[in-house]
C-alpha cells in the first residue's frame, strides 16, 4: 500500500521540483505561470457572453437611434410604416436597395436617388435629395434600422462602411 501511494504522488507531481532539504515544492516561477493562465482562462470565461452582449447592446442603440433620425428626415417622403407614396416615394418595404449592397444603399443616402429606374416594377416622380450632412454614424444608424424593419433582414451599416463611400464619391 505505501509504495503504491508513493509512487503516485511521484507520478502526480511530476512537474515539482526537490529542493535541498528533501521537500516537494513548486517553484515561484510555475505558480506565477499557473496564475497567469488560470487568469487568461477566467477572463476568456467570463469576458466573452461579456463582449458579445457588449455588441448587441452597441447595435440596438444604434438601430434606436436610427429610428429617431428616420423620422426626422426619412418619414415625410417614405412613411411611417415604411410603405411610400404611390407614383412619388417608393416604399422601403422588403426593398432589395435597402436589404441588398452596402455601398449602393450608402451611396443613396449620400448622393441622393433620381434615376428614374423601376423599383419594384413602378416608377417614381419625385427626387430624393442628398442627406449628405448627416454624419457618418447618423448614416449608419438609420440604415441599420431600415435594414431590419420594414420586412427587410440584412446586417448592419457601421460608420467606417460610411466613410469609405464618402470617399469615394469625393
Ligand atoms: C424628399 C423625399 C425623400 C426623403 C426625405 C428621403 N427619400 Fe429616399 N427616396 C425618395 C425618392 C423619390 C426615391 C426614388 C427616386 C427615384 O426613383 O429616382 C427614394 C429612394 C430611396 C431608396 C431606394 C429605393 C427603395 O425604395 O428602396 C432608399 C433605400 C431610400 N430612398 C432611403 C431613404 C432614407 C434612409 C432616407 C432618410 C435618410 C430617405 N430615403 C429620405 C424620396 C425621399
């Protein structure tokens, strides 16, 4: 019985070192690593539910924020509901400008929209001027709104997405 136990204690503490008086210790070197990786471990546990729901959180205010610049500005021509006046504004509901690319979607906002082009299979009489002054994150935030209203679901417009435009139409 002895042996074996000691031999197990041999076996499990295979990383601990003798000193010169014939005790089993671990040197300060390894219990500074251990804590330094126990550390990483608890901080990856318990930071990332934190930075994921950081993000979600960053992403509603954003989308908040959008409704309120959608209906300063955006409301008077597109409606409330999204739904647009016939032959004037064309809805934003399930619109494959509003849910399709980044760019084209960005570019309308900034450069404003008067190619009379069918949307959706009508045609619309009126112009829809430049939002241009709005900053980037205003831009942003009123696109992410539309993007997940309205019948649409596609991701979200960050304002570096604005800004690159901007620089390209510059
Ligand atoms: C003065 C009225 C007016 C305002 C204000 C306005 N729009 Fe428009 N919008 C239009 C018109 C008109 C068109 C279509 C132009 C055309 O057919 O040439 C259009 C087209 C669009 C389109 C592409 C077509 C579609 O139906 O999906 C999007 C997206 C859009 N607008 C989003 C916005 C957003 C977002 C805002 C607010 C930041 C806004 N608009 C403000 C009148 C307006």
């Amino acid at each position: 019985m002895v042996p074996f136990t000691g031999s197990f204690i041999l076996v499990s503490r295979k990383s601990e070192t003798m000193n010169q008086f014939g005790r089993w210790f671990i040197p300060p070197n390894k219990i500074r690593m251990t804590k330094i990786i126990l550390a990483l471990l608890a901080y990856s546990v318990g930071a990332s539910p934190v930075i994921a729901q950081t993000k979600t959180v960053t992403a509603n205010q954003s989308i908040e924020r959008g409704k309120l610049v959608y209906q300063q500005l955006c409301l008077t021509c597109h409606q409330g509901n999204g739904g647009g006046v016939p032959n004037m504004n064309p809805p934003l509901i399930k619109s494959p400008w509003v849910s399709g690319d980044k760019k084209k979607l960005i570019n309308i906002v900034l450069i404003g929209f008067s190619e009379k082009v069918a949307i959706n299979g009508a045609c619309y009489s009126n112009n829809m001027p430049s939002q241009a002054t709005l900053t980037d994150q205003q831009i942003a935030d009123v696109l992410s709104y539309v993007r997940v209203n309205f019948g649409n679901i596609a991701s979200a417009i960050m304002p570096k997405d604005v800004l690159e435009q901007r620089k390209m139409i510059k």
